[in-house]
C-alpha cells in the first residue's frame, strides 16, 4: 500500500512516500496554501505529480495551512483527486495537534513558524482558535514577525545616528529586503543565526508579543510546532518562565511525528 503523507505551511510542503508504512522518499514542493492558488498554481501542481508516475493513485493525506475551513479543504482534495491520488486533506493545525499530543492526547498548541496561532486540541477535536490573521496584521512570533522588529529597531538607530555594530555587521552583509515581501523579512532570523549575531532581546520581544497577542497568560501549559519556534526555543522558554507559562514541548516540523503516527492516522 503506497501512502503519501505531506505538510504544508506558508512558505513550502513536506512529503513522506511511505510503502508498507516505510519510508521510501522524502522531498518538498511549494506551500499548498490558499493564498498561492489560481490556474497556474494547480496546472504546476498537476505537473509535479504527473512527473512521478508512480506516486499517482496513492493515498494521500495532506495537512495544508489555509485548510482550517472544510469548503477550501474539499476544494484542495478535489484537485488532487483530479489528477488521480485518493485525497485526504485537513488542516496543518490538524497535523500540528496529531505531531504533539497523538489522536488520543490534549492540550494547548502554538505554531510559530510563518504564520502563528494558538488552539486547543482534544482527540483530534480543534477548538478556540487565536491568531491565524496572516503577516500583515498578524504573525507574531515568526520569523518574520522578527524580521520586522528588526528593520524597525535598526531604522531607529538609523535616524538616531547611534547604530550598533551588531547592526552594522549585520545589514553590510545582506540587501534590506522590503518590508511587504514575507519570505525575504523571515529569512533575516536564520540569516543572523548564520552569521552568530545577538539579537536575543529582539527575539525575546517577538515572542512578548506572540503571548500578548494570543493571550497566554500565567499558569498555563503549551507545546510549539515551527521552525522559528524550533530554532528559539531557548530564549522561548527563558521568556515563558519569566511570564509563568510551561513550555511542554518543542517539534520543528510535524511530519515527522506523523510518520510515526500513520496507523491512526489512516485508521
């Protein structure tokens, strides 16, 4: 039995091609999510797929960003039933829930990856949704929610002519990308990763804000799904701590979880 598992967040889809329930081929595509479709969007998708002809005909089971509601879920399962997989899609809060607590478990889940949103999950059940709004109003706790505080922070010190050489360092080495480009914003968080600059306090005010703005509050329990979150768990739990919220369990991507979980994922 060939099963297809995938995952797609904002910026790009993980897949596992699993035959007996082993892997046999890992790769990526781009993000599945609503936000890229139109006519060219699903014609790529329907070359990707035709381009591997063995795959077609396989069960699919896609958790996609953007899915949450079951109208643009049927309509993603519909395209892909249509170049001929059997398709199963919901939600990646779906995906992030199962990776987390299993189809049995419960508890409260963030995703800080490249979009951000908090949610209960109960036995497969999702409930009381918060954030989820997209970067231009939303996003904080991403990437790219950093990538703007940031440019903003630098912008700052610009017009008050006391920039720091961390600033300095940083920016000679990259183009300041515009601010209304999502990817370029939050590939400056692995871009000072890469290049061992301190920006713990900036961080750390991105990740305020992420409880600010999804309401965490003190006593409370949450695990984490995303690669931000991944990457920053540190600083993450330094700054929970401090807030009184427990910080249970960091994943960086929840296909690999759910590789581990494909009997009741199928079942």
């Amino acid at each position: 039995m060939l099963i297809i598992l995938g995952e797609s967040g904002g910026t790009k889809t993980d897949w596992v091609v699993l035959k007996n329930k082993q892997v046999i081929e890992r790769f990526t595509s781009e993000s599945y999510h609503p936000v890229n479709w139109s006519q060219e969007f699903f014609d790529r998708v329907a070359e990707f797929w035709t381009k591997k002809p063995d795959l077609l005909g396989a069960q699919v089971y896609l958790f996609s960003a953007g899915c949450f509601k079951d109208q643009k879920a049927k309509e993603l399962q519909n395209v892909l039933e249509s170049i001929g997989m059997h398709a199963h899609v919901s939600s990646d809060l779906q995906a992030a829930g199962i990776a987390l607590y299993g189809l049995d478990g419960c508890g409260k889940v963030g995703i800080m990856g490249t979009g951000s949103v908090v949610f209960d999950f109960c036995k497969g059940a999702i409930s009381n949704v918060v954030g989820g709004k997209g970067h231009e109003i939303g996003d904080q706790g991403s990437a790219y929610y950093f990538g703007k505080l940031l440019i903003g922070s630098y912008a700052e010190q610009l017009q008050n002519n006391s920039v720091e050489n961390r600033f300095e360092s940083f920016f000679s080495k990259i183009s300041v990308p515009q601010l209304d480009d999502k990817y370029n914003v939050a590939q400056l968080a692995s871009q000072c990763h890469e290049l061992g600059l301190d920006f713990t306090e900036i961080h750390s005010q991105n990740i305020r804000a992420f409880i600010l703005e999804h309401g965490l509050t003190a006593g409370e329990s949450i695990a984490l799904s995303g690669t931000y979150a991944w990457y920053m768990q540190d600083v993450i739990k330094d700054v929970f701590d401090k807030k009184g919220i427990f910080l249970k369990e960091v994943i960086e991507r929840p296909i690999n979880q759910l590789v581990e979980q494909i009997d009741v994922i199928i079942d």
